[in-house]
C-alpha cells in the first residue's frame, strides 16, 4: 500500500510518500517564510501553501518514482494547526481524493510527530517530548492513548525562541541562532516556570527581552533564556518517566535540533539508566511523510476515510482525544 501525506498546520507545506512497510519514498516542502521582523500571518501561508501545492506533490511523487495510479490512499494533517493552513491542505487534499477517487484519511498532527519518531529511532514505547513552534507537550501511552503529562499554558518553546529572536534582530528561524549565541554566554538569571507538570514561557521572554534592553550581552541573554527554558521541560520529563516507569524519551519537533537541549535531557536520561533519542532532523520538522506514515497506521487499524462532503478541520485537536488502536 502507497500512501501520499500532505502537511499543512503551520509555516510548511509538505508532500511524502511512505509505503505500508514503513519505507519512506519521499519527502518533500516548501516552507512560508516571512517577511523580517514579522511572526507568521496564516493568511500569507495560506497564500504560500495553495501556491506550492501542485509543484511540492509532483516532486514527492517524482522522487518516490511513483505516479497519483500507484498511490492508494491520501493522508491529511487535520489538525492541530492555525485554520487558514489547514484549510488549505484539507482543499488540496480533498480536490485532490476526489479527482483521483482515493480514500482521504485525516491524521493528528502531534501524533504523526511521534510515530514517525519511533519508526526512525525503534524506540517502542517512549515519553515524548514534542517542542516546536506552537507545541510543547510530554506525552506518554497509558491506558490505551497517548496522554498529555506536561504542556506550556502560553505560548510553545520554538514560539518562544522567536519572539526573543525577533526583538534581537535574527532572522526566522530564530532558534538555530539563538543556540549559536549561546555557546558564547554565561548565567546571568531568568526566570524558572513549572507550575505541577505545566510549564509557562511568556513571562521568559519578557524578563529576556528587558535584560536585552538594558544592555546585558545578547549572548548572555540567549544562554540563560535556553538554560532555564530546557531545565524545566528536562525536569518535566523526568518526572513522567518516574510516574509512568517508562525507560525511553523521544525529542521531537523542531526545537528538538537544539544540542544543548539533548544533551540535558541525555544527561538527566543516563543517570536514570534511560535511553534517549532525538528524531532525525527532516523528520523533526514539520514533514509530511510523517503525515503519510501516520495514515497508514490509521488506515490499516480501520479508521473511516473523510467524508468529502463535509471534510472539517479540527484546529484544536487534542492528542489526548485521538484513538490510535495501532498502538
Ligand atoms: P508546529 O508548531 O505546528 O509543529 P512549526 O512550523 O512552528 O509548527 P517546527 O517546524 O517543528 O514547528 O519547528 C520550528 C521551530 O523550531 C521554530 O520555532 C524554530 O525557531 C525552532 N528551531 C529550529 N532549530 C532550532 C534550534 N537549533 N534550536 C532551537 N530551536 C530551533
Ligand atoms: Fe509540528
């Protein structure tokens, strides 16, 4: 069984190709960028996605040396994620079913994060922390889902990351230069926000922001923002593998790229006796053969096609409200 993901939730459009072998065909995106300065306008990336579309499918298909005959079923993200993206992946998607008469199978875009997390890493059953732009979860599978044991109450990491990046005057993405910056820096102080297992981010880049302000070192400024903020996921996720009594942790997302991130989690995993493991990069970002991997586990476990009559999307789904019998 060939299955075509298309992802849509955010900056990227992506178009991938996996078979029912978990063999990844292809992976292709174009990604919104915007202008400087400037956080996403959904409706510019919503521009951007329709605009992409056509050519970003054909490559992946291209690439996976397969035509729209071989594909047997169409995989959309169909949520969580900023509406006018998602609309425009879920046209796409359904034009597209219907003009080649496919089944179209709505995926959880969190979820996807994670099973192609354990497809490229072979952890089994890990927590996983998911960190990107928007998201910043600890997720672990009890009692038959996957649950939701930790997650920012404001804005998610990468979010944060960016909104520092745009005040010091880098271009998007921010995190990548933030980590480079921080090589270079000391502790100067930030604040330290975990309320039970929640976390909380805004008040970070504000206290971040002033300290730039005031003539602290951006450099400085950048480590203690980074130290502070991965300290309390790595302490989150401690705690979730001490409650569950899980032995593996999965980094995924695109904040997941940080090294100095996956090494305070590796550090605080090997003194446990845990293993751990971060998501190759191209399938850490927003991707779409995890889409494609993602609606092939849901296919093969019976889940029913979208009705392309009505075909919603579900801008706020949760993980926690996503059955996965595949598991
Ligand atoms: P979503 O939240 O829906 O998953 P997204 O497009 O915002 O979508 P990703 O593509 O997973 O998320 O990741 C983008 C984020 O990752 C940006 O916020 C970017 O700053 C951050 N990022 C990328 N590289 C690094 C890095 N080396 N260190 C820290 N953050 C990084
Ligand atoms: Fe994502």
């Amino acid at each position: 069984m060939i299955c075509l993901g298309i992802e849509t939730t955010a900056h990227t459009f992506g178009a991938g190709v996996c078979d029912s072998g978990g063999n990844i065909l292809s992976n292709e995106k174009d990604t919104y960028k915007p202008k400087a300065g400037w956080g996403l306008v959904p409706m510019d990336a919503r521009k951007h996605h329709e605009d992409v579309a056509e050519d970003v499918v054909k490559d992946a298909l291209e690439k996976a040396g397969k035509t729209m005959n071989d594909v047997d079923i169409i995989a959309v993200s169909q949520g969580p994620g900023l509406p006018p993206c998602l609309y425009a992946g879920m046209n796409f998607s359904v034009e597209l079913a219907k003009k080649v008469r496919k089944p179209l199978i709505g995926v959880n875009h969190c979820i996807a994060h994670i099973e192609i997390g354990r497809l490229t890493t072979k952890l089994k059953d890990p927590v996983t922390l998911y960190v990107s732009g928007a998201n910043t979860q600890i997720i672990a599978f009890t009692a038959g889902k996957y649950r939701i044991f930790g997650e920012t109450q404001d804005i998610g990491i990468g979010n944060a990351l960016d909104k520092f990046g745009r005040e010091a005057g880098f271009e998007f993405p921010h995190g990548p230069k933030i980590e480079e910056e921080a090589l270079k820096g000391k502790w100067i102080g930030m604040p330290y926000v975990v309320k039970g297992m929640d976390l909380s981010f805004s008040g970070i880049v504000t206290e971040a922001t002033k300290k730039f302000r005031s003539g602290e070192k951006l450099e400085d400024v950048c480590y203690s923002l980074q130290e502070s903020m991965f300290a309390m996921v790595t302490e989150v996720i401690e705690r979730a593998l001490a409650h569950t009594g899980k032995g593996e942790v999965l980094l995924t997302g695109g904040v997941a790229a940080n090294k100095r991130l996956a090494a305070m989690v590796g550090t605080m995993c090997m003194e446990r006796g845990a293993k751990s493991a971060v998501v190759p990069w191209e399938y850490c970002m927003d991707n779409a053969a995890m889409i494609a991997w993602a609606g092939v586990l849901a296919h093969k476990s019976g889940q029913k096609p979208i009705n392309m009559k009505n075909a919603e999307i579900l801008p706020r789904w949760r993980t926690d409200d996503v059955d996965t019998p595949w598991v």
